[in-house]
C-alpha cells in the first residue's frame, strides 16, 4: 500500500539546514536587485533633473508609471506561480526586469523613460512576492517571520547598493552607468538561479503530475533520509495549481484580505513616497546631492535595523504587536523630519534613520504578515494581490507627493501626509490581530496557512 508523507509536518518538525539557507540566500538576492532596480530612479532624479534642466517635481509622472507597471506584474504576473511554479516566475522576472533597466540607458527624454520604467516596473512586480513565498514555504512556522524579514531585508541592502552606486559612479561617468550596473546584476543572478534555486516543496506536493520532483527536493531537504519511491506526498493542504482571486474571499477569508489590501495599501504610500522624493527634498532644503544620496542611504540602514530587530520580535512577541510598533515609530521620525526646522547634517540622517526604521521596517512586516495568511495553494496569489493593492498606494503617494513638492515652501513638510495612512493603517493591523485571537479563541485555526 502506497505510504502518505506530509511535507508541511516535516519542515515544520525540522530545523533550518544547508539547503534551506542556500535558498533563502538566493531569494534575499533577488529582493536585493528588485530594490536596487525600484530605487535607482530615485537616486538619480536630481541628476536628471540637472541633465534634462526638469522643473522640481516633473519626474512624478515617471516614478508612478515604474511602480503601476509593478503592480500590473504584481497581479497579473506573480499569481501564475501558483500554477507553474514559483522558480519559473522568479527567474523570468529577473530576466525581464534586467532587460528593462538595461533598456534605460538608451532614453533620451521623458516620455521614453516613463515608457521603459512602466515595462521594468512589470518584471519587477512579479518577482518580490514570489521570492518571499518561496522561502517562506521553506520556513518553520516557528521561524517564518524571522525568515521572510530576513529576506525581505534584500530590498533594503539594494536601495543602499543602488544610493552607493549613485554616489560613486554618477559624478564621474554620468546617471546611466547606474542603470547598466542595475541591469547586468539581475541578468546575472538569473543565471545562477537556473542553477541553484529550487522549487518551493510544499507547492510541488500539491500539484498532481508533480510528485516525482517533490520527491527529489524532499531528498534534498532531508539529506537522502527519505528516498522512498513508493510514496504519494502532500502538504497538508488542498490541491495545487489552479487558485485564483476569488479564492481570498473565500472560507471566511474575506475581512482579513480587505484589511490587508488596506495595511498594504498605506504601508507602500508611505514607502514610496518618502524614498521616491526624498533625494530631492534634501537637495532641494541645501543639501548637495551625493550628501543626499548618502542620508538616503542611511535611511535605508535604519530600515535594515527595523527589519532584523522587528523580525526577530515579531517570532517571539507577535507579528501584528511589533507592526504597529514599527508604524508608530514611522510616525514619529516623519513628524520630526517634516517639522523641526534647522537640523544639522548628522541630526537630520539620525532622524530619517530612526523614520526607515518604522517606515521599511514595518513594510517588510506586512509581508511577513501575509505571507502567514494564506495557505500554500494561493500564498502567491495572496501575496500578489495584497502587493498590487498596495502598489495601487505606491503610486498615490509619490504623485501626491510631487504635486506638494512642487509648491510647498518647505520640502520637508510634505512627509507630514504620511501620518494618516500610517493612523489607518495602525487600524487594520489592529483588526488583523483582533480576527486571529478570536479564531484562536474559538479553538481553530485563523485564515492562515502552513
């Protein structure tokens, strides 16, 4: 008779060996060309402006078609993972969005860049919730929030790339050599994903037709421990391959989508419209722009700290209590940016660094949150969907803040419109946590997955 084996009891029962971390290595490097990619605009924007002789605030339009071509990707693209797989989905992204971001080199005024960043903006979309479900369906349920803002931690280290890029190779050799340093990176890593990154476990045990490569990467996983031929895997849960949108609001999971579509929505106003006009802003209150590019640079280091100190929390403390705590400390460090007048070099960086904490910290902690919500046959669905949401905030945010950027007297105030979505958003995590204690209260699982 034919033996059953539960993959999703065994990565569960299991630690995190060799392989695990050589996956999760490869998936942080794909959120690290992804942010390196998704902010090179940004850190070239003054230089542009310069080059081209721009009105402060014209590269608006360009920033929001990048990020609605992220979101087109985002939920059109990242969801066939959950039919053909995520290491497809992932390494054609990196392929498309290299491409692109080569591709840029070649434009000669605005409306060719807006085009060229609307069709990277695609690639890019599809690759960062597939690369967090990938490994996330690596991880422990124990672990998995330590894991994902590990990885989610990716995007940061390549913003920081993209803002020392800038800063070294813009002076001397022009704004285009970062975008040649940004397409070869992904074309690159591409490659070697071909070669080493494998499909996620839990998916392939799921899809019908695929159970002899789940067999292979369960060797994988356990060192050889289970060979066995004669055996059917599963992952404890439904059947694979075919999910769709509607599947989210399906089995009362239609409250906790909405809510975090809304998380996802003011979380990524936030984040974009700080990083995509903060250069400016600081070039704009005196500051030259390598000085900006490098206070950006450490705003994004204190986005790293938020995302390894809120990772490790969230495991311990709860995921939705240390949210609103990044949230909260995002408010904060914006309110001190936007209104104390006079700040020095070094205090202004301290503040924008303890504002990255909150603000990028407490981005990659809505991922974390997601990707414990849905279970494995839809996560990338789930995933998708919940980041072209908020995308849809991506691109609100940086055209609101251009439009105020371009007549306000001080740069600096137009950060004050991020205390609002933050305010919402501190809601919705708190309605987030209030449904996952009270289906715990009821004795049975809330709308996640394993």
């Amino acid at each position: 008779m034919q033996r059953t084996i539960d993959v999703a009891a065994i990565i569960e029962a299991g630690g995190i060996g060799a392989f695990q971390i050589r996956l999760f290595l490869l998936c942080a490097a794909v959120l690290f060309v992804d942010g390196f990619d998704v902010q090179s605009i940004t850190y070239v924007a003054p230089a542009i402006s310069q080059d081209w002789k721009l009105a402060r605030g014209a590269l608006g339009p360009t920033f929001s078609a990048g990020l609605f071509g992220v979101l087109l990707g985002a939920i059109l693209l990242a969801p066939l993972a959950d039919r053909v797989g995520r290491r497809r989905v992932i390494i054609w992204s990196c392929i498309a969005f290299g491409i692109g971001t080569l591709a840029t080199v070649r434009v000669g005024s605005l409306t060719e860049l807006l085009v060229v960043r609307l069709l990277t903006g695609v690639g890019l979309g599809s690759a960062l919730p597939n690369a967090i479900g990938l490994a996330s369906e690596y991880a422990p349920t124990r672990r998995r929030a330590t894991v994902v803002t590990f990885v989610g931690s990716g995007i940061s280290l390549g913003t920081i790339g993209s803002g020392i890029a800038a800063a070294q190779l813009i002076a001397p050799y022009g704004w285009r050599a970062v975008f040649v340093v940004g397409g070869v990176l992904p074309l690159g890593l591409a490659a070697a994903l071909a070669l080493g990154l494998s499909e996620s476990l839990r998916f392939a045990a799921l899809v019908p037709g695929r159970q002899v490569e789940a067999r292979r990467l369960l060797a994988k996983l356990t060192r050889g421990a289970l060979r066995e031929d004669d055996v059917r895997l599963v992952s404890g849960d439904t059947e694979g391959g075919r999910a769709s949108v509607a599947d989210l609001f399906r089995e009362q999971r239609g409250a906790t989508t909405v809510l975090l579509w809304i998380a996802f929505f003011t979380s990524l106003l936030n984040v974009y419209l700080v990083i995509n006009w903060l250069p400016t802003s600081l070039t704009s209150s005196g500051f030259t722009v390598t000085d900006a590019a490098v206070m950006t640079t450490f705003y994004h280091v204190g986005g790293i700290a938020g995302t390894y100190v809120l990772g490790l929390a969230m495991d311990r403390l709860g995921a939705h209590r240390m949210q609103i705590f990044a949230m909260l400390v995002s408010v904060a460090g914006l309110s001190v940016f936007a209104t104390v007048a006079g700040m020095t070099r070094s205090e202004t960086t301290a503040v924008l660094m303890l504002a990255g904490f909150g603000v990028v910290g407490g981005q990659v902690g809505v991922n974390a949150i997601a990707s414990m919500t849905y279970p494995v046959a839809m996560r990338s669905t789930g995933l998708g969907w919940a980041l072209g949401v908020g995308r849809v905030g991506s691109i609100v945010g940086p055209t609101i803040g251009g439009i105020m950027l371009a007549f306000a007297r001080d740069p600096r105030s137009v950060y004050l419109v991020c205390i609002a979505p933050s305010i919402i958003g501190i809601t919705a995590v708190a309605l987030l946590k209030r449904r996952a204690s009270a289906a715990t209260a009821l004795g049975h699982a809330a709308p996640t997955g394993h």
